[in-house]
C-alpha cells in the first residue's frame, strides 16, 4: 500500500508501469505546476499482503483495499485547514526539506527545515514563544535526545516491565489489525524507534513521525539516513504539540503513542485531540506506566505520584479505571489493554 497526493480534475495522469508501484508517480512533475492541498490518499494500485501460511501463528493479512477509507491531511495548527504546498508531490523524508506550506485561511506559512517540517502554532513566530512543563522540556535537550535510545529507554524494560520495543510492535499489531493498510501517526517518536519500525514492516500506507522536541527528530533524521535502504517513501517528520494535532479531523487510521502519555501536559487535551484526527474506525494504542490495584493502597506511592505531578507535570502511574475514563471521556470506545508490572498498552477506537 502506497499514498498518492489528492487527485483534482485539473492535473494529468500519466501512469507508468512504476507508478503502479509507488502510486506518488502517478503524476508528472510538469503536471505540478498549482498548488496543491496537502491530502495523503492511499491509492488502490498498491498494495502489501503480508497473508504468508495462514497456519501459522503471529500471521498479519492486510486488506487489499483501503482506499476507501484511508486519506489524511496536513493541517494548520492554527485553524485546522488544509494546508498547500507546490513541492514534489513524492513525499519523502528528503523532499519535505526546503518546502514550504502554507494555510489558505490564515495565510500562515510553514517551513520544512533541513530534518523535518515545524508544524507548531508558534513554528515561525520570530519573537513570542512558550515553554512546556518539565516532563516535555526534559525530552528538548540535546544530551537527552542523544541518549534516549543509547541507553535511557532500555531502562523502562529494567524497572517498569516495557517488554521493548520489538516486543511492543508484536503486541500493538493485534489491537492495529483493522487498520492495517492505512496511514499512522507515531505521536510523540522520540528518536523514531517506532516510527523505523513501522516504515520498515511494509504495514502501513503512510507514516508521520511527530514530537514536540526537534532534537529527538533530528535524531530519528540521522537514524534514517545511517540506515541503508530504509524507505523513506511516504515517511515524513513533524514537529508538533500533541495537544494541536496538524490534521484534518477524521483524517487519520491509527495513533501510536509508546510511553508518552505520561509526558504529557495534559492527557485529557491529547487524547481530545487524537479522537478528533481519528477517522470513524480509527484506532488508538499507547502505552504507559500504571499503578493501581495492591499498590495503589500504599501510601507512600501513591504521594509520590502527587508530587511528581507537582513537580514535573507528568500524568504517570495512573491507573487502568483512569485510562479507561480519560477514553471514553474523548470519545473512544471498546477500551481494552495488556498490562505486564507498571507496563500498559491501552487500545480503544473511534465509534464507526
Ligand atoms: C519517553 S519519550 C517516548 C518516546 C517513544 N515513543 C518511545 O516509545 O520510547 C516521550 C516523548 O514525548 C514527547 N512529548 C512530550 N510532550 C509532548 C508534547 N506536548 N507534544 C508532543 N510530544 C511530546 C517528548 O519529546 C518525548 O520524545
């Protein structure tokens, strides 16, 4: 499965027998000559099947067909309008660099820099500008960005029963099986240990790397490009704030968010927003660290919690009846998780 841009009457189609299998060739480049709004739209002439022995366990089928239902948009962050832009219509981690796109309501403009396109409210601002608590501030030092996969997130394995992330991705594909084929936004990446993942295992049409820190996206950046022959077709890093998601609404298949939630300003804002990107049938999955149940009743733990709220602003050690609430009070139905010490991986989907 590939995703072609939006297709309006004015453009010519000249398909060669590539273009059957990267659908973004469709277009001529003298075709580009306007612009364009930025619509992603998986394209019926490609498509991955990963059906291998249906014996066997573990096996993935994709749908052959999610056309229909599977197109996403870059938006502004400002007023949610499609954005434009009249750059090559492959879109690519590389073709992102130097684009520019721009808001058709506000006349806002956005720029893709030399690692990933700033599609924060203030991204352009020359003097304003507005820090974050601790828990997402942490996450914008250099050291930190540098050290996330040398080191610090093995220690989430150590003392908070993570399985890592090979692990995660296994057990996330059961609850992302119906969207398998579409687009997904990995919310809050990191250095894109699961954004790679996701772009490497074919399984998916369109995939966003998102973070609000750019040193972490910096860092995905130069993963990628260390990488020999990582796709970098139909893979794009965003700078954005989780709590003013750049899509249109109903536009997206699937939110990843890995041991994010926590980080969070505000949990309620994010998945508030998640719900609203997310297309009828849509699917959240996340994980995060939980405390509840023998635990939960010992004191000390539980002001402990207080305090790094306090301190740091951080959600951590919620419990499973909270996520469950924090769900469905965004409008997300079927709540299911996994859960393995402090380690939760939640699921729930937008009503269809
Ligand atoms: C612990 S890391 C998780 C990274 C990765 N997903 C994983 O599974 O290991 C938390 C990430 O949340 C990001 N984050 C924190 N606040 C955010 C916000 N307001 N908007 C977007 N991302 C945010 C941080 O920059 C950081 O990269």
């Amino acid at each position: 499965m590939a995703i072609g841009v939006a297709v309006s009457g004015m453009y010519t189609l000249t398909p060669t027998l590539s273009s059957f299998k990267h659908p973004t060739r469709l277009f001529s480049r003298a075709a580009f000559t306007a612009k364009l709004p930025l619509q992603f739209r998986a394209s019926s002439t490609s498509f991955i099947d990963t059906e291998t022995n249906p014996r066997e366990s573990n096996v993935v089928v994709v749908e052959k067909d999610v056309s229909s239902r599977s197109s996403n948009s870059l938006a502004c962050p400002v007023c949610y309008d499609s954005l434009t832009w009249n750059g090559d219509p492959g879109f690519s981690v590389d073709t992102i660099t130097g684009s520019s796109f721009q808001c058709s309501t506000c006349q806002k403009t956005y720029i893709g820099n030399q690692t990933h396109l700033d599609l924060t409210a203030t991204g352009g601002a020359k003097s304003y500008g507005e820090s974050m608590p601790a828990s997402t501030e942490l996450f914008r030092v250099p050291l930190i960005s540098f050290l996330y996969e040398r080191g610090w997130r093995q220690t989430f394995s150590v003392w908070g029963g993570f399985p890592g992330p090979e692990k995660e991705f296994e057990l996330m594909k059961g609850f992302l099986k119906p969207i398998l084929g579409g687009n997904i936004i990995d919310a809050s990446c990191a250095s894109g240990l699961f954004s790679r993942l996701f772009a490497k295992s074919g399984l998916f049409s369109f995939i966003v790397a998102l973070d609000y820190s750019e040193n972490m996206l910096q860092q995905c950046y130069e993963f990628i490009q260390q990488e020999e022959n990582f796709p970098k077709e139909n893979f794009i890093l965003v700078r954005a704030d989780i709590s003013r998601l750049p899509f249109v609404s109903s536009s997206v298949d699937a939110v990843h968010a890995g041991a994010a939630l926590h980080c969070w300003p505000s949990p309620l804002a994010a998945v508030a927003e998640i719900s609203r990107v997310l297309r009828p049938g849509g699917v959240f999955v996340a994980t995060t660290y939980i405390l509840d149940g023998p635990f939960s009743v010992i004191p000390f733990l539980s002001s402990l919690r207080q305090n790094v709220r306090q301190v740091s602003g951080s959600y951590i050690f919620l419990s499973e009846r909270e996520l469950e609430d924090l769900c469905r009070a965004c409008g997300l139905v079927g709540f299911k998780c996994i859960r393995n010490g402090l380690f939760v991986m939640i699921s729930a989907t937008k009503p269809s």
